[in-house]
C-alpha cells in the first residue's frame, strides 16, 4: 500500500501546531477530496473551507508546499507528481488572518474590495431601465477580469503583500478595479484608476506570483499595469512609478536603449537623487562599478543611437500615432 | 526621500477604515460591532443599562448568494436603514455561482417575437400547473426589468452585434429568452451584485451560522447565531429578517449538484418558528452529474452528441425516446437512467451506482474545443479523460421547488410579520412542480429585490423589537452545543447523513412509491432520533466546523422528513414528482399546493389551493 | 560543443551589469557557444515601457525578434526579465497580434515571421551540464551556494515553461556541475524587489536584506542569480538594506556566469569580480 501523508498546519484560535495525517494513496482524488477523507475518517476537528467542489466558488484555495491552489480543481497526483514526493506541507493561503487550521479570514479583504469603488456607474446614455448597450468586442474586453472567483490564491504568494500589505493591495482588488476601468459602459473608468493609483497601484514588484497562482488563468499583474497606463495616458505622469517608466520609454524613442546614468534623477528628481543617492553613488565609483569619466558622459551626451534608429522610431510613431 | 520613499503604513488602513464607516451609516463601527443604533436614533435598550450588549439592525439578511445580496441592496436604498448581510462563509460561495445557462427575461428590440404572456406561458406549463399564475404574471414582468437593470448595474452580459444583451434558446421555452454572460451566468450575475452590494455601502458579517428565529407574539424579533470564528452564540435583533439561505437538495448529499453550503439552513430555522413549508417534495433531478458527488455534467455532453451506455454497451435510450435519444427531456433522461440500474443494467451499486457517458466518437478536437469544462470535470472527479474513456454518471439533484411558505409575491412576505424569504428558500410559487432553465437566477434577482424593497418598508415602520425570545433561544443553543459536542460515543453524524442520502435516493429519488415513501419516512425518523445521540468528535469554541455540519444535517433532516411526508400524500405524478403507483397527474384531487409544519416534534400536512388565472391545466407535452 | 545564437545582451549588460556581459562571453567563448550580437537591438522594455504603452512594447520587441530572424539565429539573453518580455512578445505574436504587429515593422522595411525562438543562457547551461562539466578546470569543492532564481525566470510558467516553476533545478544543476554545493534558501524563489526600487523602496531594500541575510544564515559563501537584475540589486542595494533593515550587508552575489567561469578556470579579471559592491574576496579565497 503507497501511503500518503499530509503534514497540515493546525491552529485552534491559541496554540499552532503542524499534524501529520497518513492515508491510502488513490488516484481518483483531489486536494479536496484528501483533506474531506481525513476529516471525516480521522480527525472532525481539521478545519478548512470547501462549497461548490468544482472551481467556481473560491472557498476551498489552500496551500501545498507553500504554493496556493485551489483544491477541488487539483489532483492529488498533480501535485505529487510536481514535488516528486509523497508527503505534502498543506497551510492556509498566505497574506490572510487565520481564524483556524486552513480557514482564513475575509471580513477585512472584503473592506479592502471596497476601495475599488466596485458597481458599474454607467453612462449618461444608459439607464435601469433601458439598460446598456456594448458591443461583443467590449465585452470581450472586460471578460477575462470577470472570471475572478475571489479564492485569494493571487494574494497568496504576492511579494509585496507579504512584505508590506498597509501600502499595497491584493491583485484581486486591481482587478476588480480594472473591470470597472475598461468597462465601455463605465461613464468615467478613472474615477477606479485614480482610487487605486492611490493605493499602491505603482508599487507592485512584477513578481508575476499572481499570474501564476490565479486558478481562472487571470492576470492581475497585467489588469495593474492597464491601469497604469491608463492613468499614464490622462496625464497622472507624477510620482516615482510614472517617471521611472517614462524615463525607460523616452530612452527607447531617443537611443533605443536605457540611459543608467539618467534613470535616477529622472525617476527621483535631480535633488533627491543628488542628496539620498550620495552613498549609493559613491560606492559605486569606488567599485569601479562605474567609471566617474564614462558617467559623466552617459549623463551629458547618451547613448550613442543603436543602429537602425530610424526605423525603431517609426515603428514606436506608427503604433502610438500611426494605426 | 519624496512621499513615497517611505512605507505608507497609515493611509490605507485609515481609508479603508472611513470607508467602512461610511458603509454603515447608522452603525458607526467596523467590525463584529457589539451595538447598533437603529433607524430612529435610539440604541439598545441591553446597551444603555449597561448590561451585555445585543446587536440590532434594521434589515438583516440572512444568507449572500444573489437573492440576498439583491434585497440586501434594495433595503440600502430605502436610505437610513442599517442593513448587514449574514453569512456562514464568506460572500461569494453559494450555488448561484454555479447557475451556468443565464437568466430568462424577455426583452424587447426591433423584431422581437416574444412576449412576457408567452414567457408566463412556458413558466405555467413548466410548473405543471402547480405554479401560482398570479405570481408567474408578476414574475416574467419583474425579471424582464431586473436584467435590464443588473446590465446597468455592471453584469457582464454576453452581446449581440448590434449591443443588445445576447440571448440563447433554453429547453421548455418557446423563444430565445435567456440572457447570458457565456457559461457562466450565475458567477457573472452574484459577484456583480456583490460588487454593487459593496460599493452600496452593505455591511457583511461573515462566517455567521443561522442557528434559529426569534419569535414573540407570532412576531419575528431577529435570530440567533453562532460567530464560527469565536464559538459564541448571539443573538441578533432585527425589525425585519430576510431568509436567503437557498435550497435543500444536500439532502441527497453525494447526489446533488449544489454546494456543500446549500443546507437549508433558514427554511428549517422557518419551519422551527412556526411557519408552513410549501411544496417541499418538489425537488428538481438533473440527469446527469458525476458518479462521484454528483456535480453536473452539462447538457451540452449530449447536446454535442454523447451516447449514454449501460453494462452491455447499448445506447439505451432507444429503450425510452427512440426518436429523440439522447437529447430527450431531462426528466424522460433521467428516469432512463435509474431504470437501468434498478434493472441491473448499470455499473456498481448503491449510491455509486451509474451509466456511462462516451464522447469518444466525437473526436479529441471536437472534446478539446467544445466541451474543454466537461472534460475537465470528468479529469476531476473521476480521473477519467473523455477522450479515451467514457465517463460516469448518474442523475443528480439540482434544484428545490419548494421552500418557506411566502404569503405574498409582491413583498415576499411570510405569514409570520417581520420575516421575508427570498431566492430558492422560498416558494411563492413561482416554479410549482417543475423549475425551467433559466428561471433560478430571475427568480432570486426579482424576489430578492422585492423582498428587499418590502422589508425596508416595514423596518421603517416597526418597532426594534426586544430580545427576550432572542436571549432564551441563545441560551438553549448554548446547552445544545455544550450538551452534543460533550458526546465522545454514538455514531458518527457523518454517517447519519450518509444514511440518509441512500435513503432519500431509494425513497424519494427519480422514481417514488407508496411502499418505496412509508418506508422513507419511517426511517428518516430513526435516523433523525439517532441523530439526536451522535458523536460529532469536536468540542472546541473556534470554527468548530464539525459542531456547524451537525447542525446542518440536523436541518437536513428535518427539511427531508417533511418532503417525504408531502411527497407521500401526493398520489399523483406532476413536473419532477414521479409516483410510478400514480403514473398520470390528477388535477381535481391535487391541484394544490403542500403545507408542512412543524408542531413539537410531529409534522403536519395542510393543503392550499393553486392560483389560476388565465391558463387552464392542460397535459404537458413537449 | 558547437553552438550558435543571436545574442541579446539587453541594456543593463551593457553598462551597470557590464560584468555579467564580460564572464557570458567568456564562458561562452570557453565553451564554444558563438554569441553573435543582434546588430541595433534594441530595449526590450524592462516590464517598464509594457506599464505605459503595451503595444509600442510588443512591437518594439517583434522587431528585436525579427532582427534575429534575420541572423537565421535563435536568442539567447543572460537576462531574466529580457527573456521574459521577449518569450511574451514572441507568444503573443504566434498567437495572433503577427499581422497586426507587422504592419508597425514594415514601416521599418522589417518583417516578423516566427522562427525564432528565445531561451535563456541559464537553460542552455544546465541542458548541457554533463557535455560541459568535464571542462571544469577549477571544481569549487569549498564553495557553499545559495541560488535566487529570481521572478522572471520561472513566472509565470506560461511563458518561462522550460523547468517546474513550483521546484526547479536547474541552477542546482550548474551549481554542482562547477563542483559546488547548493544551499537551498527560502529565499530562493522570492522576488529581489528590482522593478519597484523608486516607487516601493522600503520593499525592495527589505527584500533584498532578507535573501542576503538567509543565504549567510544558511550557510552560503555567496547568492548566485541567473538575472542580472537580481544580481545587481543585491549587490548594489545590499548595503543601502543593511542600513534600512539591520541586516544582510556582507553576501557576495554573483551571475550565474561569474561561477561557472570560476569553474571553468577563467581568469577573475575576466569575471569582472573586482568591480562588486559587496566584495567577492572571501568567497574567491575558497575557490
């Protein structure tokens, strides 16, 4: 008999604990359907979430060896087979309160949700009554972002959370704000962008933990970057984010390629990187990291422009101006 | 350093912290808050004495699938009400999640053929003329408005060319009538009224298990409940309660599509208040759902062609619709099934008995293209791939008919003054015998809503009742707990309900008899008196989610002794009540509608005539 | 080994991780893997440009693509984040945004047909460890490594599907082919913070101190990356983090490269292993 075992990580409101919980290997199982046969035929007392068992509710996300998926959609097999062993840490999804065991809490996610400014405010045009009109391209447009089953899996893993979550919020609630943003039926798409620019929307570190983990294929890291450009496009240009990433387009259309020496202060602003870069400017001469010569020329000349600039510019006019 | 350098560790939570203020008015706390202050300025009268305080609000919804979080909405807008939704999980887990068709609703554009009276029509006929046509008159109306207006409220709707909302033919209709948001309707329509809940300023109090209702004078003062995350029990006053807690099909337990949540939790609280529950053997079979748990294959797998097969390999529905096959009506089709293995013609046995389901002619492309949800299910449940196997499958319970007794379709009001009902735990009655596709999710969009409505209007007037009933429940709850989790002997209560599926699917399931329902009721009263002494092997205060699964099997029991007992005295066949003893339907003994209640202990069974208006009964054919 | 690719060295190679670019060549060179530069390549985007214009990204990178196309070459990058944007340009591409996108190239006489692929010299190295390992001149028998795969290189899977993005191994496998022992950090799969250094600094330097902090904790001589990226943010920020957070400040990060060069016996000069922050000279003791 293969024997499989599931080290869980027990929480009972005070005390922690990691329990080990031994059963027979079937290939018919899922995630799920272990931790249900541990419940029932061992201990009462696991604790976890589970609802619709078929990947459209959200409830039943956990962690396997640190990673969020949602257990009903995993098989069991899947998940031995990727870590090539038969004993498995299962925890509660990361970046949530615990309340116990595998069950986490949603009463301030839900809070946060709320910051998205949720609920179509439509256009003059439409009303309840008459309802709206959209073509199938735009709907298709929105689609993707409505397939969110609010699991918590993007949240689990995302690096930034994890670090700091008082600056920064859950990839679900940019795309919950997203929907709303590129929604054609939205009478003003910004009145989301700007709450979230507010909350974080620059900060996200491109982990891409969230794109991975979603269980609906979502991509929470592509709904912040629309809105960021969104907010880039009516003129929102101020603050580290916008400058840092208009510092590397302009170095683009100029030279074809990034000016190091320019980035800082362009992103910073000249004093603030002459002051709080001193160190970090220093060390890197020293190094020879950089040489003070080749810097100072980078600074005043560029780049010199790559080979076939011309047509580089073209194709960068066509796309923004051009189609 | 700029702004921006340094972490932002007070901003946020401070504007999340407004935010949820704002949300609620009238409250003026964030969360779990202890006391409320209701519509008139007064606070609790508990609160001012100093003793413990008790919550209150003005609106209490009970349960958040899309009925809830639609009259959850509309209380909001009557304005300076407190309004809270309550839910055992969080939000977003319920069965209208699963609705995958659409939402019926006829709308008018240049062209149209149909009509609300023939959307009436095809209800009543559904319903095998156990519908109430007064109510079916003002639903088809409502519904028409109510996907008109969640389009305006954010639900992405598939669309036509020319923009308007996209519609699909549905089984039973005789025009394209059903909106949709591609196959996922349901998710579309109850994360857009979550989302329209939210931004409306709906507080939720999440992981809150219904215990029961609180009832002074035959008026309802609110509900008892146990906070899942600290084990206490509360109770909770309310001018006026909404139940939108969904249907009873768990009753079948591993034979049902629904979720695992759909305990009927607030019909069985109803039922324990005093208030009739309708229609309650009137529960709809799907034909198939996985061997394993019963989720549902789609009719699409034999849309596109699937073969059913028994042992022998035969495509056995020539048996049954030579004509049509595989694609015959779900009820023809899921009787077909059951013969099969009751002739010892399927695979297995007991509840994990089934038919095959073989795509496999279709083609790998064709299954990878068209049925890619299908396929994954099978890989799921059954680690089976359509395109090398076929798969395993049985009927499975969909949908529940009946439901908390609603007096008045226009309010959703129950006989019981303060208490309203809502969506698939109540039973206008809208779905009579027979629920056709499309018509759950406008239902739970036009009752909620009205409900909503309804119940604001009588919270503006009503006293905050107080919460002497309240406080007595609690306390009986309290004993129950500590009395029921102390039991270290008896039978698993897992098993009970294991038990009781078998039960219910022999006795009451596709095909129903006298003897086959006797017996149901007899042993679903064994079962429930044994359950009263099993073991639930966990006496902890925190997320006890074995004490909170007693407590739904014990709903479940009780909901089922009362389906049984109609089920029984109904000796006719009509919509997804098939009595094989009383193959034809009879209008003149049962054109009536079933009443159980619950006095101490015993059920009893009252009758109350059908509405009819403008169609008179006539056969149902297709 | 006779190998030959259209070598995308990406900016950051060309001047802040000009070290990096020194020991790819070199290695390359030791192994007889010809790198032939992309003539006017051009800034892939960094994940920055993608922010604010999505599809001036996508073009700019199908014409990088189609550059190489021209060679008759696949590209190969030392760049995690390189590799990403133009694996996602080019799945975009094939999967339908081709035409479209080639009406931008032909302004530019340039056209993108899909020939091309793009892997990265972190996935050609441990495809082709056990060819290469009996070259290691100099086995770093004492040498304790703690890898940092770094986002880009296994997220999303998707896109940067060549190993387990949940379990990889192949810098494990590099790290023993130099003779080395691997030092497996929780760190290991976690984000360095780079992309977000201006606007989420306290993040980023707290990140950074954490995979320093944990490799030394761990035991590990030094943190080896196969993104320059990562590379240049734990070293170069490594003490700006020591100072914010009170920890790490004294973990030589390499590129992956400079340790297989090591290995292979290249001269250090070669390596470009002077020119670090953090100094490489107790780590360069036990090789």
């Amino acid at each position: 008999m293969r024997t499989i075992t599931f080290d869980i990580d027990r929480f009972d409101g005070t005390r922690s604990w990691t329990q080990s919980y031994a059963f027979e290997y079937d290939p018919t199982l899922t995630v799920l359907g272990s931790l249900i046969r541990i419940k029932e035929q061992q201990d009462p007392s696991l604790n976890f979430t589970a609802s619709c068992r078929c990947a459209i509710c959200g409830s039943c996300a956990v962690r396997v060896n640190g990673n969020a998926v949602l257990a009903c959609d995993t098989r069991l097999d899947t998940v031995l087979k990727q870590w090539g062993a038969d004993t498995l840490h299962i925890s509660p999804i990361g970046n949530f309160k615990v309340i116990s065991d595998l069950v986490v809490d949603w009463g301030d996610k839900i809070e946060r949700l709320r910051s998205a400014k949720p609920g179509l405010k439509a256009k003059k045009e439409f009303s309840a009554d008459s309802g709206c009109q959209q073509s199938p391209a735009d709907f298709a447009k929105i689609q993707k972002q409505w397939d969110c089953i609010l699991c918590g899996s993007c949240a689990s893993e995302c690096n930034k959370l994890t670090d700091n979550d008082r600056d920064f919020l859950e990839p679900f609630v940019y795309t919950h704000a997203n929907r709303y943003a590129q929604d054609s039926r939205s009478a003003d798409g910004m009145v989301h962008v700007k709450e979230m620019v507010k909350q974080g929307l620059w900060k996200c570190l491109h982990c891409m933990e969230c794109v991975t983990k979603c269980p609906k294929q979502i991509a929470p890291a592509a709904d912040i970057a629309a809105m960021r450009a969104m907010a880039f496009a009516a003129g929102n240009t101020d603050g580290k984010g916008p400058r840092h990433a208009e510092a590397f387009r302009t170095d683009l259309e100029n030279t074809g390629r990034l000016n190091e020496v320019r980035l800082v202060p362009r992103t910073e602003g000249l004093i603030d990187a002459a002051t709080g870069r001193m160190g970090f400017t220093y060390r890197m001469l020293k190094h020879g990291k950089l040489g003070a010569l080749e810097a100072a020329e980078l600074y005043l000349t560029d780049n010199k422009p790559i080979e076939g600039i011309d047509g580089l510019r073209k194709i960068i006019r066509y796309e923004r101006d051009g189609k | 350093m700029s702004e921006d350098n340094k972490d932002d560790t007070s901003s946020l939570s401070r504007r999340t912290f407004i935010g949820a203020c704002a949300a609620v008015p009238l409250t003026g706390a964030v969360a779990d808050l202890a006391m409320a202050s209701t519509a008139d300025g007064t606070q609790g009268a508990a609160a001012s004495s100093g003793a413990p305080s008790t919550m209150s609000f003005d609106v209490l919804v009970v349960g958040s699938g899309g009925s809830g979080l639609r009259a959850a909405v509309y209380a909001m807008r009557a304005g300076n009400l407190s309004v809270a939704v309550v839910s055992k999980t969080m939000p977003t887990r319920s069965a209208t999640c699963m609705a995958e068709g659409g939402i019926n609703g006829v709308i008018s554009y240049p062209g149209q053929k149909d009509s609300l009276d023939s959307h009436a029509f095809d209800t009543v006929k559904g319903s095998d003329y156990l519908g109430d046509q007064d109510c079916i008159d003002f639903f088809v109306e409502k519904a028409s408005e109510a996907v008109r207006e969640t389009d305006f409220w954010g639900t992405p709707y598939s669309r036509a060319k020319d923009g308007r909302i996209d519609q699909r033919f549905m089984a039973g209709h005789q025009f394209p009538r059903t909106n949709y948001s591609a196959d996922k309707t349901g998710h579309a329509l109850l994360h857009s009224n979550f989302d329209y809940a939210l931004g409306a300023g709906v507080k939720f109090l999440i992981d809150y298990q219904l215990l029961d209702v609180g009832v002074e004078d035959g008026v309802c003062t609110g509900v008892v409940m146990r906070n899942l995350k600290t084990g206490e029990i509360v109770p909770v006053r309310a001018r006026a309660v909404i139940m939108a807690t969904g249907g009873y099909t768990r009753i079948f337990w591993t034979r049902t599509s629904t979720p695992f949540i759909a305990t009927g939790d607030g019909t069985a609280a109803a039922l324990r208040a005093g208030l009739p529950f309708k229609d309650p053997e009137m529960i709809q079979f799907h034909p198939t759902g996985v061997a394993h748990g019963g989720v549902l294959i789609t009719e699409a797998a034999r849309g596109e062609g699937g073969y059913l097969l028994n042992n022998k390999g035969e495509r056995f529905m020539q048996r049954y619709a030579p004509g049509k096959m595989e694609l015959a009506p779900r009820d023809i089709t899921a009787r077909a099934i059951e013969t099969e293995i009751a002739e010892g013609r399927g695979f297995g046995e007991g509840m994990t008995a089934y038919v095959l389901i073989d795509l496999r002619h279709l083609g790998r492309e064709k299954i990878i293209e068209r049925l890619p949800q299908i396929r994954h299910v099978g890989l799921m449940f059954e680690n089976i791939d359509l395109i090398d196997q076929p798969l395993p499958i049985r009927s499975t319970a969909h949908y529940s008919m009946g439901g908390i007794d609603v007096i008045n379709f226009h309010t959703m009001e129950t006989a019981m003054p303060g208490l309203f009902a809502c969506g698939e735990c109540g039973c206008e009655s809208i779905h009579g015998a027979n629920r056709l596709g499309g018509n759950s999710l406008a239902a739970a969009m036009v009752t909620g809503k009205e409900a909503g409505i309804a119940a604001a209007a009588y919270a503006a007037k009503a006293q905050m009742p107080d919460d002497k009933a309240l406080q007595r429940l609690a306390d009986q709850w309290r004993d129950h707990f500590r009395e029921n989790t102390a039991r270290t002997k008896g039978t698993p209560f897992t098993e009970i309900r294991d038990r009781m599926a078998q039960v219910l699917w022999d006795g009451m399931g596709i095909y129903r008899t006298e003897k086959g329902l006797a017996a149901t009721v007899e042993a679903l009263r064994d079962l429930h008196a044994e359950y009263r002494t099993a073991s639930i092997g966990n006496a902890g205060q925190v997320y006890n989610s074995a004490y909170t699964h007693y407590i739904e099997v014990g709903n479940l029991l009780t909901l089922a002794r009362c389906a049984a007992l109609a089920a029984l005295d109904r000796r006719e066949s009509r919509g997804a009540h098939t009595r094989v003893d009383y193959p034809k339907r009879n209008d003149k003994d049962y054109l009536h509608h079933n009443l159980v209640s619950l006095k101490g202990d015993e059920l009893v069974l009252n009758q109350r005539p059908v509405t009819i208006v403008r169609f008179k009964p006539e056969e149902r054919n297709y | 080994m006779t190998r030959k690719y259209a070598f995308f060295p990406g900016c950051v190679l060309n001047a802040a991780a000009r070290e990096a670019r020194e020991a790819t060549e070199a290695v390359a060179a030791r192994l007889g893997i010809e790198l032939v530069e992309i003539p006017g390549w051009s800034c892939c985007g960094a994940s920055q440009v993608q922010d604010i214009e999505r599809e001036t990204a996508l073009a700019v990178n199908a014409r990088n693509l189609a550059l190489a196309e021209k060679m008759g070459l696949d590209v190969l990058t030392a760049c995690s984040t390189c590799a990403l944007m133009l694996r996602t340009a080019r799945q975009e591409l094939l999967a339908g945004r081709k035409d479209d996108i080639n009406k931008a190239l032909a302004t530019a006489g340039l056209e993108y047909k899909g020939t091309a692929d793009v892997t990265h010299i972190l996935w050609l190295l441990a495809d082709t460890a056990p060819e290469w390992a009996p070259l290691v001149k100099k086995p770093l028998g004492k040498v304790k490594v703690a890898s940092f795969y770094g986002c880009h290189t296994v997220r999303p899977p998707k896109v940067m599907d060549h190993e387990s993005h949940l379990n990889p191994q192949s810098m494990e496998t590099i790290i023993t082919a130099c003779g080395a022992t691997p030092v497996l950090i929780p760190e290991r799969l976690k984000c360095c913070g780079f992309h977000a250094v201006f606007p989420a600094e306290p993040t980023a330097l707290r990140l950074t101190a954490n995979t320093a902090d944990d490799a030394k904790k761990n035991g590990a001589d030094c943190v080896l990356t196969p993104c320059p990226l990562c590379q240049m943010q734990l070293d170069m920020y490594q003490t700006d983090a020591q100072a914010a957070v009170g920890k790490g400040g004294d973990t030589p990060v390499l590129h992956l490269t400079q340790l297989v060069g090591l290995a292979l016996g290249i001269e250090r000069e070669k390596l470009g292993l002077s020119r670090h922050i953090i100094s490489t000279d107790a780590l360069l003791a036990k090789c």
